[in-house]
C-alpha cells in the first residue's frame, strides 16, 4: 500500500493497471487517451471499447493491455469542468473509485492513473489534485494496493498560494543553499599528513621522558594497563547490562505509548506493509531517511521527537536539504498528512517520502 505522484508518461509505467481518461464513447481521443492508444498499438483495443461503449461519466471498465507494459487498461470518463456546481466534484471521485474497484476485483496490485479531467475537460489542476489525492488516500486505506498519479507536466501539481507563499517564507529563512551547493559539488580527499592535531594529553607531554625504563617502570606501566583494561570491561559490562534505546525500540516504544497500532502507522506513513514488517521482525534493520521521516510524521511526533528518532539510526535534519527544511515546516505547524507533504516536496521538485 503505497501511493506517489509521479513525473512520467503514463504509457511508460510498468503497473498492473493504467488508466485512460477516455470519452463517453471509448474512441480514441487525444492527450492521455491518444497516447495510450498509440502505446497498445493494437486493432483489438479499438474491437473491445466498441463492444463496451458506451461509458458513462463516472463510471469504468477494462479491458487488456495489448502492447503497453500494463496487463490492463481501465477506461474511465472524467466530468467536463462547467464552473463546479453540476456535481464535477461528485463524478470525478466516482471516476477514481470506481478505476479503483475494477482493478480490485481484477486482483491488481499497482495501478497508474494520469490527472483525470485536468486537460481538454478543463477541470482546475489544483481542485483536479484534491479530488484525486483524497479519493485515493480513503481507498488504500483499506486495501493494499500501489496507486501512482503520473503527470506529464510538473505544473499540473500547484499548491495552495497561501501554503506555497508560507513554504517560500520558511524555505527563504531556514535553508541554506549556498552549502548544499558547496556538498553536492565537493570532491576532495582527507591527507592525514596535513591534518594539525591538538595534543590529547598536555599534561603527558609536559612531562620529560626517561631515557631508559626501569623494570619497576615496566611492571607499573603493566599495573596501569591492567587497571585501564579492568575499568574499560566494567564500563562494557555496564552498558551492556542498560543497553541505549536503539531505533526499533524507541519506534515501538512509541507506538505503544501512543496507542497506536502497527496497520495505522504503516499506512499513515504510506509505506508497505512487507517493509514495516522487515523493520518489525529485524532488530538491527535501519530503514533509509525517508522512511523514518514517514514513520515519524504517522506517529505524529514533535519536530524534536522526530530528530531523536532519526538520530537513533544516524540520520538528521540539515537546513543545507531544501527536502529537510521542507519536512520541517510541515513538523512545526503539526501537519501530519504525508500525502500533502509529498505534495509540496513535488511542487518543489524535491525526492518524495
């Protein structure tokens, strides 16, 4: 159960399903519907939507895949934009979760879908996204399914103009981009023959050393070491005895404390539920950064609740990742819907939780 908004071409996407934003009448179209046509470039896509046609708007249904890396092709027919008030909304959620339907009863496992009505059917872009991304976040909810929204053209994914306005504000302020650009472009090798290295003991160096040892300096030094060794294993055996919370126990210390179960933090995080289970069953497992990041925002944690968990398994928020400072923002004003994170992160072309 996953669901990303993705820059591709939808006849390019190896899922199970793709879905055309077909017309009433199953007829190859242009844009979306043009594309996918030339893609099956096959006569019996046209044979099956002749026989299935007409479809209403709302409504779905499927046929195969032919040449496309897609077993299946569901056609769905989007509303025509007319202002809002002629039930758009109502119709356009129905296009989805009927799609949705249809590839469940035909066991899909992934699905593609482009952003229905927001092209010649003049559905607004960011009304077009709302609809979409909430129809889609209540369907994998309860079922496990990889759902991907494919946009040919990164513009079709806008934000808010006060949530964009408040996330320039705060990108302005917190990240500093001359220092990503100095990291990502550095190339350099530590010589340890140039490093200046501080005396780690004044106090040892300030003393003179003997020209020869004695054997009763010999048989001191080896006292030293002895008591050296034996406070070192105590110290060893005292750590061992009350172990630091590692990332596991903490996540599912957190969990638990905070009453929440394993099915709906992993879906809140939007991740799946073979990996959860991998971090579940394996003490040693440290996901990557982003992951954490998702799990964080599913448990709800404070900003710095979240920088705890991530520094348990060695990573931090950097104000040189435009990435971090944007998740940042989102920790601070307790926004915990990571579908709405990604999609600032893709609005500002940034890597996806």
């Amino acid at each position: 159960m996953t669901f990303q908004i993705i820059h591709n071409d939808i006849t390019m996407m190896n899922t199970d399903a793709i879905v055309n934003a077909a017309n009433s009448g199953l007829r190859r179209g242009s844009g979306v519907c043009g594309a996918i046509f030339e893609g099956a470039d096959d006569p019996g896509l046209k044979e099956e939507c002749d026989i299935l046609a007409p479809c209403k708007m709302g409504e779905a249904v499927i046929t195969k895949g032919y040449n496309l890396n897609a077993k299946y092709i569901i056609h769905t027919v989007g509303p025509i934009w007319q202002g809002g008030d002629r039930n758009e909304g109502k119709i356009l959620r129905n296009a989805y979760k009927n799609s949705l339907e249809l590839a469940k009863k035909h066991d899909c496992k992934s699905i593609s879908f482009p952003l229905i009505s927001s092209g010649v059917y003049g559905y607004p872009k960011s009304e077009a996204l709302d609809v979409a991304v909430s129809t889609i976040k209540e369907f994998i909810m309860d079922n496990d399914m990889e759902v991907n929204l494919v946009v040919y053209d990164k513009k079709s994914v806008t934000l808010g103009e006060e949530l964009t306005n408040d996330l320039i504000h705060y990108i302005d302020k917190y990240y500093d981009e001359d220092t990503e650009r100095r990291y990502n472009n550095c190339s350099y090798k530590i010589n340890l023959e140039d490093l200046e290295l501080d005396s780690f003991d004044e106090e040892f160096n300030k003393k003179e050393m003997p020209e020869y040892l004695t054997p009763q300096d010999v048989s001191g030094s080896m006292s030293f070491d002895d008591d050296l060794e034996k406070s070192q294993s105590r110290k060893l055996a005292d750590i061992l005895k009350n172990p630091v919370e590692t990332f596991t126990g903490m996540l599912f210390r957190l969990i638990d404390e905070k009453d929440f179960t394993d099915v709906e933090v992993y879906k809140r995080a939007n991740i799946d539920r073979k990996l959860f289970s991998k971090i579940r069953s394996n003490n040693d497992y440290t996901p990557k950064k982003q992951t954490i990041i998702a799990l964080a925002i599913s448990l709800r944690l404070s900003l710095d609740e979240a920088k705890d968990l991530l520094g348990k398994a060695g990573f931090a928020f950097t104000d040189n990742h435009k990435s971090d400072v944007i998740v940042m923002y989102f920790f601070e004003k307790e926004d915990y819907d990571i579908f709405k994170i990604n999609e600032a992160l893709f609005a500002f072309n940034e890597h996806l939780l």
